[in-house]
C-alpha cells in the first residue's frame, strides 16, 4: 500500500487520500436523491454554521431537496450531477452545467459541490472535482467558474488548491430561501490546465 505522499492526486496540490473500500464516481440516478439531498443539507449546515442564520440551518431538511432534483435526464445542456460512492452510502455529489452567467457564455459551471461533513479531508471532494472538470472539458469547454458563499474559507482555501481563483466578482443571490453573499471564481480546465 502507498503512503499519502506516494499516492498524489491528478488535481495538483490536493493529496489522494482514498481511505474508502471502493469509491466510484458515477452519474447520480434518479433513486439517490434522498441520499444526495441528505449529503447536501447535512454540509450545509456544517460549514454555513457561523455564515448563516442558525434557525435557518436547523430548519433545513433532505425530504425538501429531494423533491428539487431532477436525475433521470442526461441532456448536455441541463445540469449534470456526479456522485461519490462507497458501496450504497453517497459520499458527496457535485454538479455542472453550461454557465448561467451572461458575462461567461463559453464557460461551463461548477454549480455545486459538496461532501458530507463526516467524509471530509478523505479525498472524495478530490475525486468529485477532478470529475467535473474532466466532465465539463469534455462537453468542450475550456473554462470554470462557480460561485462560493462569501467567507467559506474552508471551500475557498479547496478551490484555490485546484487552482481556482476569485475573479473579483460578487452577488447577492437568494438560494433555498435565504439571502447570501458569493464571489466568483474561474480557472481553466482544458487540455494542460
């Protein structure tokens, strides 16, 4: 078996740590949207602890998001949602799309990206990462963007290790009913990138 220093990952800077049985990355099914939305709401409220309203986060639950995701299409220009696996638990999920972004047309997305809170700093988000921008060079584009919760410097300190950086653009933008802050980040995912 190979240390955390042999095994380094094909992200630059992020360690390939893979303490799972077998993580498969895979498209998400439209079965695993109790699963994803439970990953999605249990990170949410860890890392928005202190960034967003308490009762807020409290008053989050999985049966909510479920109903929101949309899994059985594989149409390139809707939202694209990948999932990390170990065996029948969901690790984590991220998802990518075409921008939304006017002043971005050519780039594509990275709308989401989390893992749940008892896996963190075990390598799925890694994997998840590396998976959607191999997914969005492959649909063809050349650049990334996603936006991050203003003082989120746990996910800002991840993002920059990928090599992604704030462009100097913010929002005010209402997500699952509560008003938050984001800043931009971009960087380029094609061929040597």
């Amino acid at each position: 078996m190979l240390s955390k220093k042999q095994r380094k990952s094909s992200t630059p800077g992020l360690l390939d740590v893979m303490p799972y049985s077998v993580m498969l990355l895979r498209p998400a099914e439209p079965e695993d949207a109790m699963a994803v939305a439970r990953v999605h709401v249990r990170s949410w409220q860890a890392a928005y602890r202190s960034l967003l309203p308490e009762e807020y986060l409290d008053g989050l639950r999985p049966e909510d998001r479920a109903r929101g995701y949309d899994f059985s299409h594989r149409n390139r220009l809707k939202p694209y949602t990948i999932v990390a696996a170990d065996g029948p638990e969901i690790l984590g999920f991220a998802t990518v799309a075409p921008s939304r972004d006017g002043d971005l047309p050519a780039y594509g997305e990275l709308c989401a990206l989390y893992v749940d809170p008892g896996q963190w700093g075990r390598g799925a988000g890694a994997a998840l990462i590396a998976a959607s921008r191999g997914r969005l060079a492959r649909l063809g584009f050349q650049n990334a963007f996603l936006w991050l919760l203003f003082g989120n410097a746990r996910a800002a300190r991840f993002y920059e290790i990928d090599g992604w950086s704030e462009d100097g653009q913010r929002k005010t933008d209402a997500i699952w009913g509560v008003t938050v802050e984001e800043v931009r980040y971009r960087r380029g995912i094609g061929a040597g990138q």
